[in-house]
C-alpha cells in the first residue's frame, strides 16, 4: 500500500516501456487500480514470453492487447507482497493465462484468503483470493528470459514484502519497501518501521547506487538517490 507521508497524483493509467540493454526484456510500468498501483509487465519479443510482476485492479485489460500484439504467453505473475492493491487484479489474470504465481509465504493469508483485509480496511472491495504455486525467500534465485534474479526479503511494510533484483540490468522491483523520497507505511497490521528500516539498509542501500528502483507507486528512483535524500530512512 502507498506511504502514509506522499500523496501521489491520480493519473490515466498509462504503459511506459524501457528496454533493458544486456537482453531482449522490455518493462511495460502499467499504473491500475484504485490508488493507482504499478504493475510491472516483462516482456520478450524473442522468446515470446511475458512476466507480471504485482496485478492490480483492472490490470488485465490493460496488459491484454499487450499480450496479443507480441503474440506472448504470460508464464507467471510474482507478487511483491500481499496487500489488496497489488493483488486485486490476480485472480482474474491467473483465470485468463494459467500463470504461475510466486510469492513469499508470510503473505499467504492476504493473497489466498484477501478478505481478512477487508476488516481492518472498514470496506468491502470484493476481494478474491488466488492460489500461489510457488513460495520464494531470501536469497532464491529465478531466471527470467535468461537473466539472473535474485529475490531479497524486505519485511517491514508487509511481513512477505519481497524484491527481485536483476543485477545484470541494474535495476530491482522493490514492491511497497521504499518509493521515491519515501517509504512504505507501517502502521498496518504485520507492518514495522524498525523492521522496515533495517531491510532498506541492508536489502536496498546495499545495491549499486546506479540500481534503478522500480517502486510499487509513483516514478522510478535509484538506490543512490534515496540513500543521499530520503528523509525516512538515510544510508
């Protein structure tokens, strides 16, 4: 879920794509949902393959036409932590693609039975729960379109807050842990600022200070931009 402390402008959602120079990954940042929360769509023309990392409200009819214009398959869609607004969309996408989901096990209550939320949320969003059918943890390796990614635990805004670091392209999906001159929130069950704080140090801060943060609301950062200005958590 988004920092208590940044108000971020409520946009058009809209598909803004960067491609990655060691190989033929393309990265589609699709802003959906109701606070507007990044979804990351990976792409490979070559291999005629996609990624989803974190899914939204509304998001498959955003990555849809994606999809069938690049004649891709969705092989899996990571979830960088349990929370309503990363996951809303997830149920509908595993129906639609038959996409495999990897997520880390301290989330399972919230991604498999998301209406617990909804108590501590005082609404009713009509969340629907998806089964994971892989669980990753500190220091798992995965392998996307022929990268190395490592997966790093980042507890402290959600207890299964995971990143997964593309060293070879310098750059790591951070999920809710930091955002651009902020944080994520901690005042929500399972959340911590102690905890929170010493994953951005020891999780984050200690990537290349070049490492693009792709976070899960609002612009890209790198790790030495927040580490030199961010006024939550300095390095």
């Amino acid at each position: 879920m988004q920092a208590a402390s940044v108000t971020f402008e409520l946009i058009i959602a809209e598909t803004r794509e960067f491609q990655m120079a060691s190989h033929s990954m393309n990265v589609h940042t699709i802003p959906s949902g109701l606070i507007q929360t990044n979804a990351y769509l990976l792409t490979d023309s070559v291999r005629k393959e996609a990624v989803l990392v974190d899914a939204p409200g509304e998001i498959w009819p955003k990555i849809k036409p994606i999809l069938e214009s690049e004649d891709l398959t969705l092989s899996q869609l990571w979830i960088t932590h349990g929370h309503w607004d990363h996951t809303q969309g997830g149920a509908e996408v595993v129906r639609e693609t038959g996409a495999q989901v990897l997520a880390h096990v301290a989330d399972q209550v919230l991604i498999e039975t998301p209406e617990v939320m909804e108590g501590f949320m005082g609404e009713k969003l009509g969340l629907e729960g998806f089964a994971v059918n892989q669980w990753v943890a500190d220091g798992d390796t995965l392998t996307c379109f022929g990268a190395t990614v490592e997966v790093r635990h980042v507890p402290g805004h959600c207890p299964g807050n995971v990143m997964f670091v593309f060293a070879d392209d310098v750059m790591a999906l951070v999920g809710d842990a930091i955002f651009a001159g902020s944080i994520g929130r901690t005042d929500l069950p399972g959340g911590s600022f102690d905890e929170l704080a010493a994953s951005i140090r020891t999780q984050i801060y200690t990537l290349a200070d070049e490492t693009k943060l792709y976070p899960g609301h609002g612009p890209v950062t790198t790790v030495g931009i927040e580490k030199q200005s961010n006024p939550h958590v300095p390095a």
